[in-house]
C-alpha cells in the first residue's frame, strides 16, 4: 500500500512561541503577497528586519543564513514563473494565507502561517491556482463521472488541441483515498501522464477517486471492495468517454498505477459485458502479490531506514494487526484491518491477478521502476515469468525510476514524495508509442 505523505509538505513550518519580533505585520492577502514578492524576488535580502516574526521563526530564519538563506530553502522549486492571489483559512488555529505559485519545476501554494500578524511558519503544499491559458499543445474540459446512489466524481478530460477523433486512456488510482492527479506530496503522477499524453495526441480523462469524494459517507460501508472502490468506476468512465465528441470509441486504453494496475485484470473481466471494451491496458507498478504481503514488506522496509531501535515497537504492532488476516474467517463483518473492513481483505483474498490477467485479450504494457520500494523488481519478475514471452505482452523496467515514476532512490524512503517530481519522458513515450501502435482492428 502506497505510504502517502501529508499534502502539505513543509520545506519549513514552525509554529509560534511566545514573544513576537516587531515590524510589518501580515493581516490579510495582500500583505502575504508584498512578503512573497520581496521574497521570491531578486533581493530577499530586503525583507531582512521589515516584517513581524515569531520568535521561534526569527530564531529559524537567522539559521538558515536570514530571508535570502530562507529563499534558497525554495530553489529546488526552480524559477518563479507567475504568482496567483491568495486565499485566506485557518490552519492548527493559525490564521494561514495560501498563495498559488507557479515555479519552472512545479506549482505549488507556497503557505504563510501567520500568528497575531506576525510570521509563524512557511510550508508549500499543493497548487491551488489555474494553470496558464494558450501555452500548452492541449487543454482540459471538467466532466463529471456520475457513480449510482452516491453523486458524482469531479474528473478532468484533458484534450490535444484539434478536432480528433482521438484515441484516450482513463487513470485508475493506486490505494488508499486520492484525488484525480493522485498526488503524492509534491508529486502529481496523474497530471504528468494526462499534460505529456495530450501533448502527444492522447486524450487523458482522470477523476477523483470514489473514496476521496464520498469518505464519509463510506466510512461505514462494510461491504466496500476494490469492485466499488475503483473497478467500476474505471468502467463507467469507459462508457462514458466513448460518448465524447472528440474520442474515438474504438481507441479507448485503461491505465492503471499500483494497486490499481493490479485491479487492471479485473478492470477487464467486468469490461466483457459493457457495451464498450477498452482496446488495451497499461500497468504501472502492479504487483500479482496479496496487498497484505506487500504491506509488510514496505513497513519492515521503511523501519530499516530508521535508525536501530527506533519505534521497534510500533512496528510490531503493525504487524500483528496484519497478522489477523491469516483467518478472515475469524474477523467481525464490522472489524478493520489497516483501514478497512473484512468484505475488502475477502475480495483481495479471492482475487488471482496473475490468473484474471491471463484473460485479457487485449495489448498490455508493464512498467516498473527499478527503485521502486513499494511495489518491487521482485513483483515485475513474476510478470515476467508469466507473460514475458506473451504475444501482445510488453514490459519495461526503468533504472532509477521510483514508484510514481519520478527520478529517487529506493533508500529515500517516502522523503521522495517531499520534493519536486515529474513522471520520467521516457515513461509517457513509452505509453504514449504503445497507445498510437496499437490502433483498432478494421
């Protein structure tokens, strides 16, 4: 299962204590966006002893070697290239201005924490604002994914730019709730294949996730599985995307990452009575092992990483908590198990990836990054001993890749996912040549 960091990833957030420097203070956007503008400008310098401080922020800030020592800590961000307004909330009881920044690298809020109106903290977290108009070779319409007894999904066709028809490819999410870019920190994997897919003459169509959308209203439902949670709605978005003005409906590819890559046989399966079958499948870091397998293997991973004897004891009980699905029959309809109920660890249990995915007729392109601690080489090996030599089967392992397909090291842990990230060129060539090669039969 995917360890997700928190959305808001702080290159440095520090809450107030008591005593405030004085000078200017931060009272409402426009003020956040006078601090930002010196800031990120060509002499942060200037902001040095001009603006209200927390103590603890001074104390920090004279650290880091003062305002332009606090600019650097933005570098690995890249060159400013636009500032959006600012928005006001709270955040931890701190009145919070989010400004939505867009840097060469990534776009980012970039979030001033501000106590009494001086400065408490500053933390990126995720883009907020629009993305700039006529630059790009595509563009993005909103289109609802409507789900029976619930309402509907947000979702975002993204379209090349011309007349079409055009062949498309849905995303389907890895585990746990994410949102229609599935963001991971400061990577956005999702947005990276549907802008670099468009701009090859791919329409893209992403959504959020069932359980992003309606958590609360699923919290309870025991008998929740990964049918509900994403195969349907990977086949509805099918359906619908065939009924679009500028999709081919004979060219319509289902793309899915971790475990919904693993779900892709299943995707498949209950595709053999829709009205429109998808005419092939990618996997990205799909793994043919049970969830439960996999859990383990990344938890002991990621405590290795630690130093020795640190929470060894919070890892065991992880552990045992897991180990109670060695006898689903044993556990209460109503029990959780790492989140969720018995009716979803039933469904994984009875679910064969390698068996359904040897059901499918169609293409299929595997790929999996070689530094990818949580979903690993050793699960691409057994694809590759299943369908290695399978007509219409490709599979491709990327050296330096992570997970979300971004350029890491296996060692980095989840700490990856705390900076800027772009899903690798070769990556959306790959898919992208798979999807262009692999036309409709006549």
């Amino acid at each position: 299962m995917k360890k997700r960091i928190a959305l808001i990833a702080a290159v440095m957030i520090l809450l107030a204590a008591c005593g405030m420097a004085e000078g200017k203070t931060i009272g409402s956007a426009a003020d956040a966006e006078e601090f930002l503008a010196v800031l990120l400008g060509d002499h942060p310098e200037a902001a040095e002893g001009v603006w209200a401080l927390t103590d603890q922020m001074e104390a920090a800030v004279r650290q880091k070697g003062g305002m332009a020592g606090l600019a650097k800590q933005l570098a690995p961000l890249g060159e400013l290239k636009g500032v959006q307004p600012a928005r006001e909330a709270t955040v931890q009881g701190l009145q919070a201005f989010f400004v939505p920044c867009r840097f060469s690298l990534v776009s980012v809020d970039l979030i001033l924490a501000v106590q009494d109106g001086a400065l408490a903290g500053l933390s990126t977290g995720v883009y907020s604002g629009k993305s700039e108009e006529g630059t790009a070779d595509w563009y993005s319409l909103e289109l609802p994914l409507p789900v029976p007894a619930l309402g509907d999904l947000p979702g975002i066709l993204t379209l090349p730019k011309g007349e079409g028809p055009f062949p498309a490819v849905v995303l389907v999410h890895g585990s746990g709730s994410s949102d229609r870019d599935e963001t991971m920190g400061l990577q956005k994997p999702f947005r990276d294949l549907a802008e670099g897919l468009a701009a090859r003459g791919i329409a893209v169509y992403r959504f959020d996730k069932r359980t992003f959308v309606f958590g609360s209203k699923l919290a309870n439902d025991t008998q929740l599985t990964l049918m509900e949670e994403s195969v349907e709605d990977a086949v509805n978005a099918v359906q619908m995307l065939a009924k679009q003005e500028r999709i081919d409906p004979d060219r319509i590819f289902v793309l899915g990452h971790s475990l919904g890559g693993t779900a892709v046989p299943a995707i498949s399966r209950e595709m053999a009575n829709a009205p429109v079958r998808a005419c092939g499948f990618i996997m990205m870091a799909a793994s043919p092992r049970s969830l439960d397998v996999l859990m383990r293997e990344q938890i002991a991973y990621l405590y290795s990483l630690r130093p020795e004897g640190t929470n060894g004891q919070e890892m065991d009980r992880i552990l045992q908590e897991l180990d109670r699905l060695q006898d689903l029959d044993a556990l209460a309809g109503d029990e959780r198990i790492a989140g969720a109920y018995k009716a979803y660890w039933k469904w994984l249990a009875d679910y064969d990836a390698l068996q359904a995915a040897g059901e499918i007729g169609e293409p299929v392109l595997l790929l999996q990054g070689e530094e990818d601690y949580q979903v690993t080489m050793e699960d691409f090996s057994l694809w590759q001993a299943a369908f290695g030599e399978r007509d219409g089967w490709t599979l491709i392992s990327y050296p330096g890749l992570t997970h979300a397909f971004t350029a890491g090291l296996k060692t980095e842990g989840a700490a990856v996912y705390a900076r800027p990230g772009k899903v690798d060129s070769r990556v959306i060539g790959d898919v992208a040549g798979f999807i262009l090669r692999n036309p409709a039969e006549p």
